[in-house]
C-alpha cells in the first residue's frame, strides 16, 4: 500500500495561514480581557446586590468596594488563568513571569523621574487628539466622566474613594493593560513583524481597548493618549512601575478636582 504525500502548500500560502492564525491569536486576547474584565465587574456587582442590597452598593462606600473588587478579581483572573492553563500545558499557553508583567524587582529612580515627564507628555498629545476630534459635531470634549462616586463625599468616603480611584485601579490596570495584554500581543507579533512595528501595533491596540473598555468618547479619546505614553514607558523602562506612578498622578488630580476642589472634569 502506498503511502499518501503530504499535501505540497506553497509557502505564500503558509505564510498566509500563518498570518490568520496571528491575527486570531491577537483578537482572542483582545477580547478575553475585555471579557473578564467586564465579566468580573459583573460578577461583582452581582454578589454584592445579593450580599449587601442594591440600596448600599449605591452608597460611595458601597461603589468603592465594587470597584476595588472588580479590579482586583479581573487582574487576578488574567494573570492566574492562562499560566494555569500554561502548567498542565493546554493551548500551547506560555507562563507569564513576573518579569514578563513588568514587575521585576523595585521601582527605579528612573521610573520615578520619567513619570511627571510621561504626564506631562500625555497632557500634550492628549490635548492635540481630542482637538482634532472636537472638529466633529458628535464629540462632546465637556462630558464629564461616570467614576461612579457622588461628587458630594467626604469624611470615610473619600478616603475609600482615594484608594479606589488612585490606588488600587492604576495598579490593577497597568498590570493587566501594559503589563499581561502588551507584553502577550507584542511577543506574539514579533512572530511575523519586525520589533519596531511589532511594538507600534502593540501600542495602538491595547490603547484602543483601554479607550473603548471606559465607554465614554470623550474619556475614551483622552484615556487613548495616555494609554500611548503608559506603553512607551514600558518599553524605555521594561516595567510598569513608572507607568502605575504616572496613572497614580493622572488619577490623583483628578481626584483633587473632582472631589477637593468640586470642579468636574471630563
């Protein structure tokens, strides 16, 4: 009996199975973020109405533990999921270091000093990109953003309020944003792409999720251009720790504004 060929496929053709197959690859984690993400705040919400009532997860104690929650379920859930699958060796999943997440070691004097810088450089972009988009009837650049405590806290609230908005969210979600989804799109297009562009896709496409994940055009434009500079402090510095400092001032001062001062902010 004679034995079959193997199918001869040229290899544009390969190549271009290969490039579908990454293409899917980066849409899978795209979405699966999105998903657990938007999956833990759900999840969340839901034991908390159970547990608590709905009346107090309203209260701003009440919505500062749901979003503490959340956050900190969706981190742990991205992180811990895939390197489970990574160990008993499923989906040809590869384990995420600490290393990998850009957590090695301790923040640097060069994260510390390049985090007002990146601010600064983020204000700027930010400004010149919702500008352009302030050219369009339908963009509202005044919409002031759903943060999802009352203006009118203080006391206890705004302290839960403080750790919520500018401690545990920056933390949570640099870790998943610019440390688990950046580094796993643009190891996975190095494949087939140069560093240079690799990291240019890497940037534009995490960046476009953390606009689209805060579901406010305005506030979806603005968080765009920080997301830009959070990346690229990434890759100058190999870890997130000047990126969560910098998100730490973004956060604060919008803090100090909306809830010191009492001026809203978009």
């Amino acid at each position: 009996m004679k034995e079959k060929k193997a199918p001869n496929i040229s290899p544009k053709k390969q190549g271009w199975r290969h490039s579908f197959k990454l293409f899917l690859k980066v849409l899978f984690l795209l979405c699966g973020v999105a998903a657990v993400v938007l999956g833990s705040q759900l999840l969340v919400g839901m034991l908390l109405v159970l547990t608590l009532g709905a009346d107090k997860l309203s209260s701003p104690v009440g919505t500062a533990i749901y979003s503490a929650l959340s956050y900190v379920l969706a981190m742990i859930l991205i992180i811990s999921l895939p390197n489970l699958l990574a160990k008993r060796g499923k989906l040809g999943v590869k384990k995420m270091s600490r290393e990998d997440l850009g957590l090695k070691d301790l923040p640097t004097w060069t994260d510390l000093g390049l985090a007002p810088v990146g601010f600064i450089v983020y204000l700027i972009l930010a400004a010149g990109i919702i500008w352009i988009f302030s050219l369009f009837p339908w963009f509202d650049a005044e919409q002031a953003q759903d943060v999802g405590f009352s203006f009118l806290i203080s006391g206890f609230d705004r302290v839960v309020a403080f750790l919520t908005l500018v401690v545990i969210a920056p933390i949570a979600e640099e870790i998943i944003f610019r440390g688990w989804l950046y580094a796993k799109i643009k190891y996975a297009l190095l494949s087939r792409l140069s560093s240079k562009i690799a990291t240019a896709i890497a940037i534009f496409l995490v960046s476009v999720l953390f606009g689209i994940m805060h579901m406010q055009w305005n506030v979806g434009v603005n968080v765009f251009a920080m997301s830009i500079v959070l990346c690229l402090l990434r890759e100058i510095t190999g870890t997130t720790y000047a990126g969560i400092l910098m998100h730490m001032v973004k956060n604060g001062l919008a803090f100090y504004l909306l809830y010191v001062v009492g001026v809203g902010v978009g």
